[in-house]
C-alpha cells in the first residue's frame, strides 16, 4: 500500500492500492462513514469513478480528470465529490434516477415521513456537499462499458438499497460490493427503498459473481483472499438471523407493539442519537416481524401487539 498527498481541501496523506487499471483510495478510518473508500479506473481514453465518498474531495487531478461516474447506489455519502466533476457522464441504476435528479426524489428513497425534511436537506448539502444530476443517465442489471482493454459489469444486488448494484472491473476481477460492507454492524436495511427479503438474497448470489478481490465502500475496504471474503460474509449474513433472535427473545419476555420493540433498540445501542435512528429502528424491525408472522412463529392481534406464535 502507498500513499499520495491529498491536493483538493485537504493535504492529510491518502492510503491507496493498485490492482492494474484500478485504483483504490481509502477514506478516512478505511472508509467508516460518513467517509468511504474512492475506486477510480483508468480505461484506455476514458477515467471512471465508482460512487463519490469525502475523500473524493482531497484526491485533486486524479479524481477530478473522472470522465464516466458509475453509481453502485444514489446515498448521500456515495455522491459527496460529485459537484467537482460537473463535466462527468453519471450513470445509475435506472431505481435511482428519481433520487440522483433532484431532492424531493432524493428524500423519497429514504422513506422516512417523520423526518424533517428541510433539516436533512441543509445536513447534506453542508456535510456531503450534495448536488444533483438532473442529467443522469440509467442502467439495468447486466449493462456493460467497455473501457479498451478493461470493461465494467454491473450486478444488480438489492437490498441495501433497491438499486444497489456491484461493479466488477474486467479482466482484472475487481468487484465494487458497496454497502454489501462486511462490517461488525451488519447489513443495513433501514430505508424506505430497503429490503431485507432482498439482502438475503444478494447475499447468497454474491459469491458468484467471478471476481478474484473485492472492495467494501466502508471500514474493512480491500480483500484479496477469497477464503477471508467468504469468512466475513458469512459472519455478515449471521447478523441477520442474529437480530431475529433478540426479537424473538424481546417477545418471550412480554408482548410488544412495534414502537415498544424500536424503543429497545434492535440495530444501535440505547442512548445513541440521530435524526434517522427511530426510522430506521422501525424499519428494520417491521421486516424481521413481517418475515416471522408470515412463519407462523409470531402473531398479531387487532391491537398491533406481537406475540410468539409457535416454536
């Protein structure tokens, strides 16, 4: 791993590995939100991006050269450098149009109708520097730019996201897997346009896809051994089977409606603050408690508590 010096806003120096034509710069903490981890690739006339963290702003004329931007997903932290490179063709999954145009898009696909909304927009325009592209173009599962000697694939893979997609560099066999992150939180399934169904499926399809080192947006950045990558995200998917445990766990010990079991806190721990927690509390719990009605292992009644139905 080498190191360059950050020419944007910032001189603090930027970890980075290269893997032929592409490159990996690491955010700030290896990429821990709300920073991310900057995949560029250089194809024969043409420089292509990956999504867009913090630390696209203090990479200089190598990020800000980007021809072709190629969105994994549209969230605020995957868009923060795109107001450098005005001049960038942007490309999303086509789910993701209305949420990369303009804001109200945007907002929708948090899904979140308690959230103020004018608050959350001045939160991401100061500390994501956010900026639509009412010029962004849409692809579908399987679309393919061919870069000369080098060509992107993109895979569908919902759940975090119902766009969220993987982005594999041929022939160099280096996927972008995005939020699919691996890291000790777990996936996140907490938006409006989130699916948990979704996430289980992507996970199970991951390890198909043909790619020989794989790179997370956040926190644990490169793998180039595929037994280590398999490792972590088995222990990834766990947590989901994990966070059903504790609800049904929150349930023998007494009935609960929804807002009781968000109050207790699923994904983060109690006293953690912020404007999108009980939302995503919210959300996030009512999919595991569709999922176990469905089973037959939890009941509801006419008045909205949940109860354990069979074993």
């Amino acid at each position: 791993m080498t190191h360059i010096s950050g020419t944007g806003t910032s001189h603090v120096p930027i970890a980075r590995v290269d893997f032929g034509c592409v490159s990996v710069l690491f955010g700030e903490k290896n990429g821990k939100y709300p920073d991310g981890n900057q995949v560029l690739v250089r194809g024969t006339d043409t420089r292509v991006a990956f999504d867009m963290p913090l630390v696209s702003n203090h990479i200089g004329s190598e990020f800000d050269a980007t021809d072709l931007v190629v969105m994994g997903h549209v969230h605020e932290d995957h868009m923060a450098g795109l107001h450098r490179i005005p001049h960038a063709s942007v490309y999303v999954h086509e789910a993701d149009l209305p949420a990369i145009r303009n804001w109200d898009g945007m907002f929708a696909a948090f899904g979140h109708a308690n959230l103020d909304a004018p608050a959350i927009r001045a939160m991401l325009e100061r500390d994501f520097f956010y900026a639509p592209r009412p010029d962004a173009r849409g692809y579908a599962d399987g679309t393919s730019w061919e870069l000369g000697k080098s060509r992107i694939r993109a895979f569908h893979m919902p759940g975090h996201a119902v766009s969220h997609c993987v982005l594999l560099v041929e022939p160099e066999g280096v996927a972008f897997i995005g939020d699919i992150d691996l890291t000790g939180f777990g996936p996140y399934y907490g938006d409006g346009c989130s699916s948990l169904r979704d996430f289980r499926l992507s996970l199970e399809r991951l390890p198909d896809i043909p790619a020989k080192i794989w790179v997370t947006s956040h926190h644990r950045g490169v793998y180039t051994e595929r037994a280590h990558f398999l490792r972590d995200l088995a222990a990834f998917t766990a947590k989901l089977d994990e966070r059903e445990q504790r609800l049904l766990a929150f349930l023998n010990e007494a009935p609960a409606t929804l807002s009781q079991l968000v109050e207790r806190r699923l994904l983060y721990p109690q006293g953690f603050e912020s404007p999108w927690v009980i939302s995503a509390e919210a959300r996030t719990i009512s999919q595991h408690l569709a999922e176990l009605v469905a089973d037959g292992r939890v009941t509801l009644d006419e008045e909205g508590v949940y109860r354990p139905g069979r074993p």
